[in-house]
C-alpha cells in the first residue's frame, strides 16, 4: 500500500443528474472518476487549484465519457477504463482483478461488474467505491445490456466486499430510488428514516450519491432479495411463490421500472 492520507472526494455536477468525483490525495494530485461533461470538471479542478493526473471510467454511456475528448485536452494525463472506451479516449485498458497506483493518490483494484451495460468496471480503493451506475444509492442501474443473473452477480460481489467501505455512484437518483424503496418494504425503518434524510439533503442542494455500504444492505431493495420480507413483496406482485434469487431479482427489477413508468403519468 502507498501511504497517501486518506483522500478528500469532491462531487461535480454535470449534465441533469450525472455526477463526477474527484479524488483529492497529497500535494493536489487529483483523480476524475468519468466524463460525462467537461465543462464543470475543468471549473471545479481550476477554483481548487487540483492537479488532475488520471481519470477512471466506469462504462461507454456517453453520459460518462462524452467530455472526456476536452478534459484530456486541457490536462493531459493518463485514462483508465474498458477496451470498448478507447475511441473515446481511454489508453490504458483495465479490467477485472487488475490493479495500479496513482502516486500520491492511492491504489486502486478494478472489478468487472456486468449488468447495466457488459463493459462496466468497478474502482475500489481503500474504503471506497466507484461503481458508475451498476449500484446506485438505494437502487441500481437499469439492465440496458446485461441479464438479471450479471447484475445480482455483480451487487452480491460489491455488497460482499470486507470493510466499512462508502460507495460513490454516478446518478443523483437516491429520492426516487427511495421511493420505490419504501413502496416495496412499507415497514422498513431504516428506509423511512432514510427518506426523511435524503429529503432533507436535497432540501439544502446536497448531493446523496454516496452513502455507507452498510446503510446500502439496510435499505436498497436490489441488495435485499433474499431478505424474507421483501421477498414476499415481491411474490406478491408477480402473484406467484419465487423459489430462485435470480428470478427474484429480475421481478424486483421489472417491478421498479413498472413503478417508475407509473410515476411518470
Ligand atoms: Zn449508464
């Protein structure tokens, strides 16, 4: 392990509800985790006097990637991320099991973690995650390429991890996450104190795009199928007994999408 301090995480707004994260480790060296808007990124870098000497990318989105060509124009520096970014800027290829240190910033290991789309990557390092859009807080992302089986792979992998680790997502969605969240495990306390949290954070502009892993497994529904409660819910709206976890998930999944639809009328 390199002996950086523990890194400071800045949260850059971009787009409608995308964030970037910056990763502040010593003497203002600086790690962007993706790209969706160049804009911001280069505003926030320059006000803080950082140093940026890498980005990470999670996945291909372009909401992700696509003011990665100006970012990298205007601090040239080294883009980590999946075979299927290089045409958009990323040059050194990582996946699964690999690892690398940023000097003066941290080192970092990388999961594959397939679902929303085949190519998403996962950044670990130390007590935090980067997962892009495969675990949001208290939801996860949509199954744009991958199956139901890939993402619960995936969520059970990083909900696995050892440590009091925060996990840092790329939407804001934590309020209409909740709210499916609370739709369908009504006697949740935890969810229902967090409702009132998020409500009040959002309240003041602050992000709710990261929270604890543990506060994760408590109340995000796509960490919780085999939680009996939730499980029965979920056999309630499919109207059947759900025997495989899968199954149980992929439900779960199409019930907050039908919901979401809902709540769009
Ligand atoms: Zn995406």
């Amino acid at each position: 392990m390199s002996t950086v301090t523990a890194p400071t995480i800045h949260c850059i707004p971009v787009l409608s509800d995308n964030y970037v994260w910056l990763i502040e480790g010593d003497d203002r060296a600086t790690v962007v985790v993706d790209a969706g808007e160049a804009g911001p990124v280069i505003e926030a870098i320059e006000a803080r006097g950082l140093k940026p000497v890498a980005t990470l990318i999670t996945h291909h989105h372009g909401d992700h990637v696509q003011g990665l060509a100006e970012l990298t124009q205007r601090f040239p520096m080294t883009v980590y991320g999946p075979d299927s970014c290089r045409r958009v800027g990323v040059d050194t290829v990582v996946g699964e099991g690999d690892r690398f240190t940023i000097p003066d910033v941290g080192d970092f290991a990388v999961m594959a973690t397939p679902g929303h789309t085949q190519d998403h990557l996962t950044y670990l390092s130390g007590q935090t995650i980067f997962c892009g859009d495969t675990l949001f807080t208290a939801g996860c992302g949509r199954l744009f390429e991958g199956t139901a089986a890939q993402m619960l792979h995936s969520l059970d992998r990083l909900a696995g991890l050892a440590g009091d680790l925060t996990v840092y997502c790329g939407h804001e969605y934590t309020t209409d996450s909740l709210r499916f969240a609370a739709h369908a495990e009504p006697d949740n306390p935890d969810i229902a104190a967090r409702v009132r949290e998020v409500a009040a954070k959002r309240s003041n502009g602050e992000p709710t795009a990261s929270a604890s892993m543990d506060l994760e497994k408590l109340t995000n529904p796509f960490l919780r199928v085999r939680v009996p409660a939730l499980r029965e819910a979920i056999e309630a709206y499919v109207g059947d007994r759900i025997d495989d976890d899968i199954d149980a998930f992929a439900q779960l999944r199409h019930w907050k999408d039908d919901f979401d639809g809902l709540a769009r009328l």
